[in-house]
C-alpha cells in the first residue's frame, strides 16, 4: 500500500521543524525569564472534564473516542482546560498564584469540505490564583515579549473586554435565543448579523446604537471613552474601568507602540469573563495569538481561582516571520567526517563535538564520495580521520590541510560565519 498522511494532518521536516524549534525555544526561554514553569499535560483528557468546562463549544470540534474501557476521552482542543484541571486536581496543595508555560499540539475537528488543518502546535502561558488589572498588564507583556523574541518585526497586539457586549447583551433582554445569536455573531465577527440582531423592534435606540458601534471601536484612550459613553447610556456603567486601568498602566512603561484597544474582539470559546487580546502580523487574515481572563473554569472542578493567559499558534507565527523575512537563520553544518577506519571516524567525531563542532559521520567514505556526502548534508567542511590525525579534504575530494591540534573553533563561528566559502 502507499501510505498516506491523513486529512487535516502534514509531516515537519528537517529545515521547517529546525525553524519551529528555535522559534518555540525563544519563546519558552523568554517565559521563563519572567519564572513560568513548564507543564505538560495529556495528549487526551476525559471528555466530560473538557465539557464541563467548556460547555457547548467542545462539541463542535473536538475529536472523539472511547477507551477500552468505555471511556468517553477527547483530543485537547486547546490548552486552557488541561491547565485549569492540572490546578485543579495536582497543585491544591501548592499556594498561588501559579505561572505555567507550554508547548503543546492541539487537535480540533473539521469537516473534510472545509480543508482546514486538524492539528496545530500552540506555545502559551497561564497566570491562575491572581486578578485585577496587574495580572491582566503580565500577560499583555509577555505576549509582546513573546512576539519580540520570535523576531517578529512588526505586530500588533489587540486588547479588549468580554464585559461590554455581554453587559449590553443582557440590559437587551429579550428571548434567550436573541441573545445567544447576538453573542455568536460577535464570537465570529459578523458584524452584519449582528447589525440585523440590533435593529430588534422592541430595543431601545441607545442599545441599538451602542450594540452596532460598539464591536467596531478600535484605538487609544479616545476608544476607552467612547466606548464607556455609549455603555454609561444604557445604564451598563463600569464595564471598562479595569480594562481603562490596564491601559493606563502600559502607558506609563510605554508599552502601547504596538498595542491598540479593540471592543471587536470577542474570543470563540464561552469561558472567557473579562480582559481579552489577539495578536495580528500585517497581510496575514488570522490572528497570531488568542487569550485573555477567564474566570470561571476552575470553578467548574469545584476549585474557583482567577486566571488569565493566552497561545501563541507556532504555524501562524511561522507564516508571519517568513513574509517579514524574519524566519531563523539556520546554523550550518560544521563537516562531515569519514575514513576507512570506523573506529577513527567515531573517536575523531567525538573529539570534534567536544570543541563545539555540529559533524555528522560517514564511516567507510573517502575522496569525492566523502565530498558529495558533505555537499548533500550542506556541511561546511569534509573530514577524512586516520587514526588520530584528521584532515580537510578539498572539492575534488584530494587531501588539503590538517585540521591541527587543539582543534580549532568550528567553521560556522569562524570563517565561514565572516563570508568564507561555505560548502
């Protein structure tokens, strides 16, 4: 048979998955610098824990299957549950507030018609056991902070609230369905649905207003403002008030170059109660990054705690830093070493990678073959070893110098690293 990657899934080879992973390491070493942990957690997770958390929303995407027990799990869709359950049930005896960072593949399920990937590698972190705009300003910072040790060049990171719409929303009334489609029309930025959702017959005019402009207000101070008058004026007073402290506090460290206050912003999943922020990269449709403050999760798990985060979406990223020519440079190979001599291939090998060479071995390989191997690996240099002497060979695969003793600095770091000819 001829084996096939199924739907919605692709295999990451060699340059791309060396790129992720340098991209990925930035940024987990960019967490960690501000003392977030690393977790992992299940690939599968039980799939009432999931809905329990999430309610409706799981069952839309997530990928199903029982256990040889009967089981009912589920393919993590995201990473926020996991993390709320590891809170919930491994660190009760651990006092807060608790800094968790990840690097983790999650799975959602689509139908075959829409061509969309089933699988996604997200880079994150969560704040759990502390509230307020405090909490909120960390994460906005380590989102940029994560976007800047990406190499990303230009970006714009998007924050807003949950509680405007939904205060608007419910002071609307009106039957249950009404509201329900206001929110997902909301959730999916159609802004047209909700236009028509607004022009209800029985809905105050203010309402009507203030639910049509408010999903549109973007900007600075001037959009708090405008926001918070149309929301005062149909008596849902103070919905801004932690997200107007929040961004007072990122203008005075002058956090706001690459910030903007965005009302439009209302994340797919329900379980989201107050500051909300994507994170957007110029010419790419979709957002780089999705998060914000939800509440109520670990109360479902019968442990109420605050929490806040977000994920960054590695495929998306790598989109980004490509179009701004920004995707890593890739060290080169140092060499590849051969020689007829096996055991003199592995212990000059070793003797190389102890001076901080990257070499691969070719044991048995010598002359041109040994050259050919080099160029096909994209090495630097081809190294033949007899006994302990080791030698450069030159492109037509005859002997040229001796690589010396000590020996030297790798190439990458030395002459080939000032534009020397790279092999």
């Amino acid at each position: 048979m001829q084996p096939v990657t199924p739907r919605g899934f692709r295999d990451v080879l060699f340059d791309e998955a060396r790129e992720r992973e340098i991209v990925a390491a930035a940024i987990t070493d960019a967490f960690g610098a501000w003392g977030y942990e690393p977790v992992e957690t299940p690939v599968v997770e039980e799939y009432e824990t999931l809905r329990a958390a999430t309610g409706g929303d799981l069952d839309r995407t997530a990928f199903r299957l029982f256990d040889l027990d009967g089981s009912l799990l589920a393919l993590r869709p995201e990473m926020t549950v996991p993390i709320a359950r590891v809170v919930a049930s491994r660190l009760t005896g651990t006092p807060g507030p608790h800094r968790i960072r990840y690097v983790a593949d999650v799975f959602r399920e689509h139908a075959s018609l829409r061509g969309q990937a089933r699988q996604f590698t997200q880079v994150g972190v969560e704040l759990v056991g502390t509230r307020g705009p405090a909490a909120d300003v960390e994460v906005v910072l380590l989102l940029i902070a994560a976007l800047e040790a990406a190499g990303l060049s230009s970006y714009l990171v998007g924050i807003g609230t949950a509680e405007v719409l939904r205060a608007l929303v419910e002071r609307a009334g009106g039957p249950a369905e009404w509201r329900d489609a206001a929110i997902a029309a909301a959730q999916s930025r159609n802004l047209v649905e909700l236009d028509r959702l607004a022009g209800r017959e029985d809905l105050d005019p203010a309402l009507s207003a203030a639910l049509r402009e408010v999903p549109r207000i973007r900007g600075g101070r001037e959009a708090l403002d405008r926001c918070d008058g149309l929301a005062s004026a149909c008596g849902c007073e103070g919905v801004v008030c932690e997200l107007r402290q929040v961004w007072t506090t990122l203008e005075e460290l002058g956090a706001t170059a690459n910030v903007q206050l965005d009302f439009g912003i209302m994340r797919s999943f329900g379980y989201y109660t107050g500051m909300q922020l994507e994170a957007y990269a110029p010419g790419l449709g979709l957002p780089l990054a999705g998060g914000g403050r939800y509440d109520g999760p670990l109360a479902a798990f019968d442990r109420p705690a605050p929490a806040a985060g977000f994920a960054l979406g590695l495929e998306r990223l790598m989109i980004a830093l490509a179009e701004q020519e920004r995707t890593p440079r890739l060290e080169p190979l140092d060499a590849v070493i051969g020689g007829t001599e096996p055991a003199d291939v592995f212990r000059a090998a070793a003797r190389l990678r102890d001076a901080g060479w990257r070499v691969r071995v070719a044991p048995g390989r010598t002359g041109m073959a040994l050259v050919r191997d080099a160029d096909g690996a994209r090495a630097i240099e081809a190294l033949v070893a007899e006994g302990a002497a080791v030698t450069r060979l030159d492109r037509t695969g005859g002997v040229a110098t001796p690589l010396g003793d000590p020996v030297p600095e790798p190439p990458r770091l030395t002459w080939a690293a000032r534009g020397g000819d790279e092999r």
